[in-house]
C-alpha cells in the first residue's frame, strides 16, 4: 500500500506520513480495507476508512484511476453507512484532493460529495509547508531543565500515549497504535522526538517520517504536538517547544548525507459538524511554491448541527 502510494505521490498529500496512519486501529477491521487487485492478483488501488480521521484515505496505481475511482467511491459509501450503527461510524468523512485533479473533484461531486470553500467562519483548511533541507536551522534552544531526546521505545509508549491523548483532547491515540508505529519499516527512532520536562514527564513530541525511496529524500512531520495551553500541563505550551522540537528534526534533515524536503501539514480552523450521513472534500490548492493549501469542506445534506465541538480535530491525529 505505501509503494503504491509513492508510486502515485502527486495525486496524495498522506505519503511520507502514510506509515503513521495505516498504524490506527482503524485497519484492526478487516472490512474498513478495500483492495482492488487485477487477474494476476497486483494492487491496483486500496482504500481505508480512517475513523480515527475521519478520513478516507485511498491511491490508485497510475493510469487505473478513471477506471476504479467511482468504484472505489461506492464501496466507501457502503462501507460508511454499514458503519453509522457501529461505536466506529462517523456522519462526515473527509477526502483530500488537489485543486489540479478536475476528474477527481467532478466524481466526487457526483457521489455526494462538496467543497465547502470560503464559507466564512465554518470554512475548513489545512496548510502543507515545504522546507528545503539544505535551508539554515534556526537555533532554538529548550530552557534550562528541559530535554529533548529520542522516545524511549515501547518503555514510554504509555506516557507518549497518555500526552497525545490530554493535547488532542481525544482518545484516538492507543498503546497499540504507537507501538506498532515502532515497528514500521520506515521508522527512524533517532527522529521520533519527545520533549522532557525537569521532573520526567513528556511536555511535547513531534515524530517524522522518512521517504528515500526516490532520487529526492522527503521528510513529514506527524503528529507535533505541545501541552495545550489551557489543558494538561499548560505551562509547557508557553516554553517554545514546538520550535524546539521542530528545530531539531529540521537539523536532522540538513545533515550533509540529506538533500531532501521537510514537510509540514497543520490545521488552520475546523468546520462545523453535520447531522446525518455527509460527504466532505477538502481541496488542496496551490498558493506559493513552497506551500499548499488544503481548504473547503461542505456536507452532503448541508445541515448545520452546531459548532465543531473539537472531537473532529483530536480524531485527525
């Protein structure tokens, strides 16, 4: 599934990354996986409903997409609907497609789905950051008593998962999810980052994912997270400790042996939640070279259910 998704990169912004989130335990269920294979039994194309997300994630191997896109499409409406009387099912599923992808936005357009761009105050965006590796680091630099170090392996998975939990006021993130993320092929523990307060408790992490397989490097921070300001351990929130972290990933990525991309993708604002079975797309559109951005969100049934209470925004990490 991750060649596949490398082989069609620019069709998906989940490449670099995609290691991390086909770790959820959203993939513990067989039936939230879809495969399309051809006569000799090759992936063609896969699709995961992300609950965790909220997402669809999905990639076709070139040229297959006209042919299996609305297919693909269908079987996630099914698979969406079997899962609204289930603890797992969501009322909006979110897809990203980028704003150069006209066949893409005009199929999912015709399955329900739309953009909600530049709604005022319920729009919904995203940024994708590109950071050339060979670019100075800053030095930002953690205040004295503080630490910023490799997780300590599967000895700290809890503590990594009790800190991701309290920031993203979610409880999306498992033991088991963050362990199986140390097992990956791709994992580089060396660039899986946690900051560490005086009296040993983690303040903040940031993990990043590497790509090599290409003439070019790339590398994606997800997730970074420090201690929200007003929530558990808010104090760290002031101390700097994204920069810190980040500043240190950066200088990993600038070594001499790397002349690669760092990419950082962040959430701008959150929609509103919807009632009923929606069908979301947020758009991906160019704006400077060395940014995207990921924008518009609309539903289905188009009916306000009140204001985001934030569980969508924990559940994207």
């Amino acid at each position: 599934m991750v060649t596949l998704s490398r082989a069609s990169a620019a069709g998906n912004l989940h490449v670099v990354d995609l290691p991390y989130r086909l770790g959820s335990w959203a993939l513990d269920d067989p039936r939230n996986v879809g495969l399309w294979v051809d006569t000799k039994g090759h992936l063609l194309a896969w699709a995961v409903m992300q609950t965790p997300f909220c997402a669809i994630d999905y990639a076709f191997a070139p040229d297959t997409e006209p042919h299996l896109h609305r297919q693909l499409l269908a079987w996630a409406d099914q698979r969406a609907t079997e899962m609204l009387v289930s603890p797992d099912g969501n009322p909006c599923w979110f897809v990203n497609v980028f704003t150069d992808q006209p066949d893409r936005i005009h199929e999912l357009d015709d399955a329900g789905f739309a953009c909600q761009a530049d709604v005022g105050e319920d729009s919904w965006s995203k940024v994708l950051l590109h950071r050339p590796a060979h670019l100075p680091v800053a030095d930002n630099v953690p205040p004295p008593g503080f630490a910023i170090r490799p997780l300590a392996g599967e000895a700290e998975v809890e503590a990594y998962v009790a800190l991701h939990r309290a920031v993203f006021e979610s409880n999306s993130m498992t033991a088991a999810w963050r362990a199986r993320t140390l097992h990956r092929p791709e994992y580089s523990p060396d660039i899986d980052l946690v900051a560490v307060a005086p009296d040993g408790r983690l303040a903040a992490f940031c993990i990043c994912w590497i790509d090599d397989s290409g003439t070019t490097p790339r590398g994606q921070i997800e997730p970074l997270r420090t201690s929200a300001i007003w929530g558990w351990d808010g104090r760290f929130c002031q101390k700097g400790y994204g920069g810190s972290i980040a500043a240190v990933l950066r200088a990993s990525m600038s070594k001499p042996t790397s002349t690669g991309m760092l990419l950082l993708c962040f959430t701008r604002q959150w929609g509103s939640a919807r009632s009923g079975m929606s069908w979301c797309i947020a758009r991906i559109t160019p704006a400077q070279s060395d940014r995207q951005h990921v924008r518009g969100i609309a539903s289905r049934s188009g009916q306000r259910h009140g204001e985001h209470d934030g569980s969508m925004q924990a559940g994207d990490r």
